[in-house]
C-alpha cells in the first residue's frame, strides 16, 4: 500500500542533543512538508519541499534542518539551536503545487520529547 | 495566502447532522478550499475540497457559498467516530492550518 512512513514514533533526547526524523514516501509525490504540533493547537509549518534538492522555510524555521537528496525521503533534523523541541512532528506529501487540486497526505507522526 | 477562520468548538447529537462553517473572506478566484480532520494523536485525514461548485463524497458534502468567501462542512449522519478536529485551509503554494473545530458528537 502507498504512503507515508515516519520513524521512530516515540524519540527521547537530551537537550543539547540533535536528532534526526524520518520521512519515506511511496506516492511519487513531488511535495513534501514537515509540520509541528503543540498540545492543543493547530500544525504549523516547519519547512516543506516541492522538488528534490529544493526546500523552502516555512513559518517556524528556525533551530530546524532538512534536506531534499531523493524524492521520496525529506529527514528533518531538530538541532540543538531549538529552544523547545518537544512536540508531535507530522510529515507530509502532494502530487504537487499551485491552483490545483493539492490533497495532502499525511504520516502517523513522531512524537518528541526532550528529557 | 487567504487565511480562514473557525469556531473553536461545536457539539453534535449522534445521528444528527454536524454542519462545521469556515470563513474565508480573502480567497482568490483560483484557490480551492480543502478540509482535513484529525482525531487525537493522529496524522490529519483528508476530507474534501471544492472551488466553487459544492461537492459531495462518502464522507461528506461541502458547501461554498457563490461569493467563495465562506463554507460548510456538512457530516449528514455524525457518529461518535466523527469526533475529531476539522480544519478549513486554503492553500496557494504552502498549506497553512489553524486551530481548526473541535467537534464533539455525544450520544
């Protein structure tokens, strides 16, 4: 079946630590984005990709990484530099971009926690 | 981007229909509107979208209104699965969600 996976699930960290998310896709989708969410609030945008080795800051940057080297892979890396890294982080993709009809697709999250 | 605006919660009897409105005053003739929800801890699940025309699928209808500046969402028959949060975007080259509509089907 097509979609998205992300690993780990769970991720502890010590801070001043960096950790890696992961994010495969099997869709061919073009698109690829990462997403932040705190306990009750809505996803903000993190970075998000439209072609391979292209990627482009989203609303909340900073003390993030990403890089775009295949299409179906888009790792984020939450560096040290993030001042307040627990939270559950959602990765996903689309066909594309623009005026069409976008549907994104979501993964099952990673859920970060930083002791 | 055209930004949307939602109420923070609403209540739904089971069986009845849930019907989940957006604001969207700032659209731009050619964004479409899309409704994603999610339930607890999980990854948002797409519903819906439309541009002008109302649409309807397995899962719900979506109702634009002609000057495209507001919609609804409509579940005909809410069950108590269909508690979740509904988020209303419009997307023109990045997907921007807000808090969304906590929705709450009771028995």
């Amino acid at each position: 079946d097509g979609g998205i996976t992300q690993s780990p699930k769970y991720l502890f960290r010590k801070e001043g630590q960096n950790v890696t998310l992961s994010c495969e896709q099997n869709l061919n989708h073009d698109a690829m984005y990462w997403y932040r969410q705190d306990p009750g609030q809505g996803l903000r945008l993190i970075y998000y990709s439209q072609i391979v080795n292209d990627f482009q800051k989203g609303d909340i940057a900073e003390g993030y990484s990403v890089s775009r080297e295949k299409k179906e892979s888009f790792p984020l890396t939450v560096t040290s530099a993030q001042k307040n890294p627990t939270a559950f982080y959602l990765c996903a993709s689309s066909i594309g971009r623009g005026a069409g009809a976008n549907v994104l697709t979501f993964g099952a999250g990673s859920r970060l926690t930083v002791l | 981007d055209a930004k949307t605006t939602q109420p923070t919660s609403m209540d739904c009897a089971e069986g009845r229909a849930a019907n989940l409105p957006c604001n969207h005053s700032t659209i731009s003739g050619n964004e479409y509107v899309y409704w994603y929800r999610q339930i607890h801890s999980q990854g948002p699940q797409y519903i819906i979208h439309g541009l002008k025309n109302n649409e309807t699928n397995e899962m719900a209808s979506l109702i634009i209104t002609e000057d495209r500046k507001s919609s609804t969402l409509i579940l005909p028959h809410a069950t108590l699965r269909d508690t979740a949060v509904y988020y209303c975007i419009v997307p023109f080259n990045k997907f921007y969600f807000g808090s969304g509509t906590k929705l709450n089907v009771k028995p």
